[in-house]
C-alpha cells in the first residue's frame, strides 16, 4: 500500500502498482482488523512503507516482502528490530521460517489475487487473520452463494477452511492513478475445526476444481473421471442427481467429497 505523499517512484503498471492518497485508509486497516499486537505481521507489497509505519507506530512487529527493490533505498528508515524488509516475490518466498502465530496484511493486485490468497491458505503457516485489500468483484466471489454467477471454485475452497468478512469499501478515488474499479478490504479468519484434515486439502481443491470443470453441465457428468457410479454417489450424499455444481453449498462438497475419498484424501478407483 503506497501513500502518494512519500512517493518519487514511478509506477510499474506490469505490477499492478497504485498510489494511495493517505495514510488514512491504512490506519482504518490497522484499526478495523483488531489485530492482536503479540502477531507478527507479514505485509505483503510494502511499497513505499505508508502501512508499515503506521503498523510499527502501533507496535507491531512487521515481516514485509516487496517484490520492487526501487523502494528499498527508500524503506530504510522503516528497518530495525520490529521490521524486516524482504525485496522479493512472496508467492516465490519459503515461509516456513515464519514463527507462529502471523497476521498477513496485503493490498492485492488483481491479477495475482488467487495465487496470493493459496499460498496463505495452503502453503504457508497457521495465521491469526488475513486483512486484504483486494478488488470489490473479486470479494463478491468470495462472499458469493450458491445459484449465482459469482459462486465457483474460489467460493468453495477459500469458506470450507476460512470466514470471510467484509470490513469496508474503499472507493477507487483513494488512489492514483485511478483504477477502473473500487477495493473492499476483507479479513479472513481459519476456521478452529475445519472439516478437511490439512494433509487432504490438496485432493479436496482438486476434487471441487473437477465439479466445476464444465460449469454448465450437470454435476454427475464431471464427476465421471472419478466415479463409475455418479448417480449413485449422488443419492447416497443426499443431493439430487440433476444438481449442477454451482448448486452446493460447502457442506455439500465436504459430503461428496468425504464419499469420494474415504482413505484419507485418496480416491480408491484412481488413486490420488
């Protein structure tokens, strides 16, 4: 997130960089997500370090990862024993090295939105919260339900293991230059007792990926690479057999997918 106040940089589009106009939005951040001060926070796109001051003025200890080093030289003033700056790509970073519990913090970009949010989710370690600015049609899929158009994979994955909260809306006048659409700043919160096991949850994004693989068909006809009998396995989970995928909730899903794969993530007819 990058106040325009601090900022003698010129913006990499490739990158999907914008200017926020004031620190004001990274202080309702910080104050909205309630976030606990004994977390570390793992910022991700420091930029020119607008939310990271305000997140070491309130006493956090910062991890940030920026993946354009012109901003390092400017930075430095940030650095010390409550801030480490890491110029480098975060969905490419080792993670594991992290100390638990973390809070991530992050303005998105679009166009990497997805791959952020998985490596957060799945490939890095527990966290406390997740505060996201991410694009307003792109939280839209997140909080979708069933029967709408902006209900899918991404829906069904992230809420089977997380809550998503909306927190506020940021208008797309916050920032320079100015984007095509407004943000909404989310926060996500693991679920305690999530009903997929950790080390089953790559066959589980699999297995909704192939319900949704041809949308506008009927469930039963994508679950045929992982079934011989759909129909059956339909019935025996209590859901219809004309059901199209964008019909289930996630209880639906942890259901079939719990009939699919009853030997721990693995798929007796396939073997995955």
């Amino acid at each position: 997130m990058m106040a325009e106040r601090s900022i003698n940089i010129r913006l990499n589009r490739a990158l999907g960089q914008n200017f926020l106009k004031s620190d004001k939005i990274s202080r309702r951040i910080v104050d909205s997500a309630e976030m606990d001060t004994s977390s570390t926070v793992v910022e991700i796109g420091v930029g020119s370090g607008s939310l990271t001051a305000v997140l070491l003025e309130r006493g956090f200890k910062v991890i940030g990862f920026e993946i354009d080093g012109r901003f390092e030289e400017g930075n430095k003033r940030l650095e010390g024993e409550r801030c480490k700056l890491l110029y480098e790509d975060f969905l490419k970073a080792d993670l594991s090295s992290l100390t638990e519990p973390v809070t991530y913090v992050a303005n998105i970009p679009y166009y990497i939105t997805s791959p952020i949010i998985e490596k957060i989710m799945f490939d890095g370690p527990t966290f406390d919260k997740a505060v996201l600015m991410v694009q307003k049609e792109y939280a839209d899929r997140l909080t979708a339900t069933p029967r709408t158009k902006e209900y899918g994979i991404l829906t069904v994955n992230v809420n089977t293991f997380a809550e998503v909260t909306e927190l506020f809306h940021v208008s797309r006048k916050e920032f320079i230059p100015q984007p095509e659409v407004d943000s909404m700043v989310i926060q996500l919160s693991l679920l305690e007792n999530a009903p997929i096991e950790r080390d089953e949850r790559t066959s589980y994004r699999r297995f909704v990926r192939q319900c949704f693989s041809q949308r506008r068909k009927k469930l039963k006809n994508n679950l045929k690479g992982l079934v011989e009998f759909p129909e059956s396995l339909l019935q025996l989970s209590g859901i219809e057999a004309d059901v199209r995928a964008e019909e289930l909730n996630k209880e639906d899903f942890v259901r079939l997918f719990r009939n699919v794969y009853p030997e721990g993530g693995v798929n007796p007819k396939t073997g995955e």
